[in-house]
C-alpha cells in the first residue's frame, strides 16, 4: 500500500494539480488505505475495462483490415466500370462529328422539307444480309405513327422503297403491316 501511495504521489509531483485537486487526490487515497478492498476492486474493474478495450480495438482493426480490403476491391471494380463505360461510349453512335477529317454523304437540299425532328432517333443506319441481298433500315421509333412520318419524309425524299417493319426484341415481324395496325 506504501508503494501505491508513493507511486501515485510520484505521479501527482509529476503533473500540476490544483489546490482542490491535490485535496481530493489524498482524500481517495486516504480512502483506499481504510479499505484496501475498495482499491482491489476499482484496480481489477479497471484491468477488465483495459481488456475489453483492447479486445475492441483488435475487432476494429479486423474491421479496418476487412473494410479496406472491400475498398481496394471496390476501387478496382469502379476502375473497370469506368473503362468499359469509356469503350460503350464510344461505340455508341452519334450525330456529333468527331475531331479531324470526315465525310458525310448528302442525302438532299430542301427547303420545304424539316427532318430535325427525326436528329435524335436517326443515329443508326444498319445494312441486313438476307439471302446475299442487303436490307438497309435507318433509326428506330417507339412510336408507329412516328416511324410512319418519316417513311413518307423518306418517300418525298425520292426513297419510293421505304416502308415501317416491326422488330421485337431484335427478330424482325415479316408478317408486320403498319397501316393495318393503326387502324386496328
């Protein structure tokens, strides 16, 4: 008890305490040396929340371990999203020209004749191999009496071939009649 009490006044010499701290210091060490039992108990909860501590700490920094490896992978996973956002993004056709040299073909020059309307759904002219034959179609519509607009714009336009077909889930309906089925 005798180094106890030597220990802390050592370490109360050490800092600086106020006069009311100072009091009460000695008045818990009075109380300690009445009943030794007390401080045993205060020594040994303090031990079990030192070792809980620790035990928290060392779960914490599993979680850290763990947590920064699911950044690391994270990261990587973002890193190959955003390259193949890149690559999709660029193979997305689009009516923006490109830096450089290019050309285009001009299809005509009308007065009378607004296809602007149509800029956002024109993006996409595909060639279809059928039967050693090439099938040509040009944009998609959602909507039939849109894709009907357009046949007769593409019409006026000297395309006297041009017709609205049904594609669904990318297959083609032959059996598909446009002016039947807004009549429907």
């Amino acid at each position: 008890m005798v180094l106890v009490f030597m220990l802390a006044t050592q370490q109360v010499e050490a800092q600086t305490l106020s006069k009311s701290e100072r009091k009460a210091l000695k008045k818990e060490i009075k109380s300690y040396k009445k009943d030794p039992e007390k401080w045993v108990r205060m020594q040994n909860r303090h031990k079990k929340e030192v070792i809980e501590l620790s035990q928290e700490i060392t779960y914490m920094d599993g979680k850290l371990v763990s947590i920064t490896a699911e950044r690391g992978e994270l990261i990587e996973k973002l890193a190959a999203l955003e390259a193949q956002y890149i690559a999709l993004k660029k193979s997305i056709p689009s009516t923006t020209l490109p830096e450089g040299t290019v050309y285009q073909v001009q299809m005509g020059f009308y007065e009378y004749l607004d296809l602007s309307s149509f800029n956002e759904r024109l993006k996409l002219v595909k060639a279809e191999n059928i039967d050693g034959a090439k099938r040509y179609v040009i944009g998609h519509f959602e909507n039939v009496m849109d894709a009907l607009q357009f046949t007769n714009d593409m019409k006026i336009l000297g395309v006297k071939d041009a017709f609205v077909s049904q594609y669904i889930d990318g297959v083609r309906n032959v059996e598909f009649d446009a002016l039947q089925s807004i009549s429907e």
